[in-house]
C-alpha cells in the first residue's frame, strides 16, 4: 500500500516535469488548440499559429526555430 502511494506521487511528479519541459519546445496554437513544435509554429505580424492553420488562413509568418537560430 505504501509503495503504490510513493510510486503514484513520484509518477505524478515525473509527469509534472515532463510537461513543463516539453512546454518549453511546444507552442499551444489559438486556432487549433494543437501543440506545435519550434519549427512548425509561426510567429506572423497579426497572429501567432501553427503552420497548417498558417497554410489554411492564408497568413505568413517565420518559424520559431528559425528566428531562435538567426538569433544564435
């Protein structure tokens, strides 16, 4: 019984850390509700999304991962 508490809280803990880190490479896409990765999320002069909804609104924008890269 005390193991399966231990082990649960260490699990939850685990799975708190691993969120917060991939929110660090991930982008929440306001039209969509997606994550999207650094290369597939575009930062736009009007709007901020991802690319496939870049693609279906007809916006433009650049990659997060290329303005990191640009920006060393």
């Amino acid at each position: 019984m005390i193991f399966q508490a231990l082990y649960q809280r260490e699990r939850d803990d685990a799975r708190e850390r691993a969120v917060t880190e991939a929110l660090e490479h991930f982008s929440r896409c306001p039209i969509c509700r997606r994550l999207a990765c650094d290369r597939c999320f575009l930062l736009g002069e009007d709007i901020d999304l991802c690319a496939d909804c870049a693609a279906f609104l007809q916006e433009s924008g650049e990659s997060v991962e290329s303005l990191l890269v640009k920006n060393g």
